[in-house]
C-alpha cells in the first residue's frame, strides 16, 4: 500500500561543491530558497500549490531559528507552514517521511520538502556558563568538533568504520577494488553530457553571489571531484595508524541543496511532468545499531522499510546507498545478499560528497531516475547517520 507519492520531475538538486569552494559563503538557507524558486518556477508550479513543508538542515545558519516558515516565505508561500528536522545524514529521509505521513494522514495534498547544508565555515559556538570558574563557559566548531567525536560512543566517525572493517573482516583491498568501482559508477552519470544528471539538476548551473544580487558564476557540474586513479589509491596510507580505510574510501564534505514534492495521488498527477510515470512511496524504516559501528545501521534500516511495503531484498531492483565509507556497502551487500557492484548505479556520496542534510535527497532523486530508465520496478534508499542510527525509504516506479 503507498503512503504517499512523488510527482515524476518535481525534485531537484544542485550541483554538490567540496568544501571552501564555489558554495562557501552562500547562506544555506537563503540558498535553499533560491534554488527552490527557479525550479519551481522552470517546471510551472505555483507556491500556491503547497499546502504543508518541512526543511531539514544540519548545520545553523544566521536566522535559522525561523526554519521552514522562512524559507516558505521567501518562494511566495507565506501561508505554508511545516517542522524544521535535524537528524544528521539521515535528515532528508526523514523529512520525506514526514511529509507522506502528513499527506497519509489527510492534513495536506502537497507538501514541500527542502533540504540545505553548507558545512563550509560552519559556525563557531559560545556557551555561557556564568556559574563557572571566572564567568568561562564552553566553545564548540559545530561541524569539525562532531566530526572528531561522537559524545556517545566517544569515538571519531572514522573509528566507526575502521571497527566494522574489523568486525567483518573487511580488509584493504576489497575496500580499494569498491571504491574505484563506484568512481566508474559516477562516470557513467557524466557520459553525453551529463545527460543523467541533466534529468534532475539544472545544468550549466548558474549560482548567486553571497548577496544573492547577482549570478557569480557558473558550474558545468559537481565540483572539487578529481578522477580516481587506481596506482594512487591503493598507495593511499589509512587514515588511522594500523587502520585500513583511506581518503579514498571515505567521502568529503560539501555544499547544497535538494527539493522534493511529496503529495497525494491525485495531486502528484497534477504536479507531474510526465503523468504517465507513477512514483510511490511504500515504506520507511528507522535503526540504531551498537554504539561505534554506524556504517552497519542500514542493514537494519533497510530490513525494516522492506517489512512495512511487504518486500523481500530479492524484490528490490535497485539499491542506492549514503555511503561516507565504502565499507558500509561491502557490510550491507553481504548481510543482505544485494549484489555490491549493483549498488549505486550512476553514483554516490562516497564520490558526489556529503553536505549532510540534502545528500539523501539527491540519492533518492537518482534513484528515481534509475528506475524511470530502466522502466520501472522498486527501489531501496539506504544510508547511516550519526549516533550509530540509520534510516531507509522503499519506493516503485511504475507507469499511471
């Protein structure tokens, strides 16, 4: 039974930019804003047309205490209201869900989903403690500070990874064969042109200054992405001393922004540029695995989003994953039986990057994709989170 559905066309994503490059002081949510309006507006729909939005995001910006109800205002649609969600690399799942449940449940026919990060210059946090020895209170770097330590677990994200490589006895080699596996795979989404990533992201892309006065440039694609080289990346030395997860097989940070329409069946034909493609939601599920292995959470994720469509995995036709380390692929392909190399056709995080909050939009936006070009059929979106969670979206594509 669908939950909800998927207007065909109405999504879309920027390019991703690593980290200090073209992105790095565009205000992520006065960004997210913009991009929505142009590509609303280049498809014909109206903010009229919304009647519920959720913004999901990981990293504040100034002003961002007003979250949705901002950026509805900035598109023209002042009257939409909606949650702003947090939930680390799984934000963009969550915030889909959160607008099939409102549509399953009646309170809305179309709703919104936005979804920004710049992690570029992510803000420097002062938290007063006047009770404190001389009036000092606590510092944070919000997005290197949660990198290095996860206040749980007490571990580095990397840890995590190197302690599933252990546990399943994931060594180097494999990690390296995969990784150059999955940069063939985004190749693939450059050939003719980019003409598959033409299918959802708007290219040339031009991007704004950081007044948002004036265009300040153009980008024919995802930036700071180099080649991978086979001789270089088996010469890669790992990350942590007697580990063996590279720069390589871990994804870097980026910049973006991704939107989607969520909305009921009726609605989602109205809304959709092609009526005859049928897109629907059919489930969702949330894990948490132990603490310190989070590349593993998916399997459970995953398991879970397939129990509540009716699913097995072997009636899946595609799989794309959020993988900030290839080992969670490896994990996931041997404790479901998903063939590996079938994961993650035309890309993945692991190579596009990882702004966080929309990084799961654009991997089920291309998963759509996938299975539009292949005709059809049911596709699974994975991917972890920090706090050793996860969180997995099952969809099928089919004709109206």
């Amino acid at each position: 039974m669908s939950i909800a559905w998927i207007p065909y066309g109405g999504y879309w994503s920027t390019p991703f930019v690593r980290w200090q490059g073209a992105f790095s002081e565009l205000h992520s949510l006065k960004f997210a804003a913009w991009v929505a309006k142009r590509a609303l507006g280049k498809r014909g729909i109206a903010p009229e047309a919304f009647d519920f939005g959720v913004l999901g995001f990981t990293v504040p910006q100034k002003g961002s205490f007003y979250g949705l109800p901002w950026l509805m205002g900035e598109i023209g649609a002042a009257g939409v209201g909606g949650p702003t969600i947090m939930q680390a690399c799984a934000t963009s799942a969550r915030c889909v869900q959160t607008a099939a449940q409102e549509v399953a449940a009646g309170a809305a026919s179309a709703s919104l989903v936005l979804t920004c990060d710049r992690v570029s210059n992510g803000p420097h946090i002062y938290y007063p403690a006047p009770s404190a020895m001389g009036g000092a209170g606590e510092s944070e770097n919000w997005v290197l500070d949660n990198f290095a330590r996860d206040p749980f677990a007490n571990v580095a994200m990397i840890e995590t990874a190197e302690n599933v490589a252990r546990k399943w006895g994931i060594e180097r080699a494999e990690q390296d064969d995969m990784t150059l596996v999955r940069y063939t795979q985004y190749a693939d989404a450059l050939t003719d042109d980019r003409s598959f990533q033409r299918r959802y992201m708007d290219l040339p892309f031009d991007y704004p200054d950081a007044t948002f006065s004036k265009i300040a440039g153009q980008l024919t694609g995802d930036e700071g992405i180099q080649p991978a080289n086979a001789d270089k990346v088996r010469a890669l030395r790992p990350v942590v001393e007697s580990g063996t997860v590279t720069y390589a097989g871990q994804t870097h940070p980026a910049d973006g922004s991704a939107g989607m329409l969520v909305a009921s069946r009726d609605a989602a034909r109205d809304l959709s540029t092609d009526k005859s493609v049928d897109i629907a939601i059919l489930g969702f599920g949330l894990a948490r695995t132990e603490p310190a292995y989070m590349p593993a959470a998916p399997v459970p994720a995953a398991k879970r989003a397939l129990e509540q469509a009716g699913l097995s995995i072997s009636q899946v036709d595609a799989v794309k994953s959020h993988n900030p380390f290839i080992v969670n692929d490896i994990v996931f392909a041997r404790e479901t039986g998903f063939p590996l190399a079938e994961m993650n056709r035309f890309g993945c995080s692991l190579v596009w990057g990882h702004p966080q909050g929309p990084t799961g939009l654009r991997g089920l936006i291309e998963l759509i994709e996938q299975l539009v070009l292949r005709g059809g059929g049911r596709g699974l979106f994975q991917g972890c989170a920090a706090g050793d969670t996860a969180m997995a979206v099952v969809i099928e594509v089919g004709k109206c």
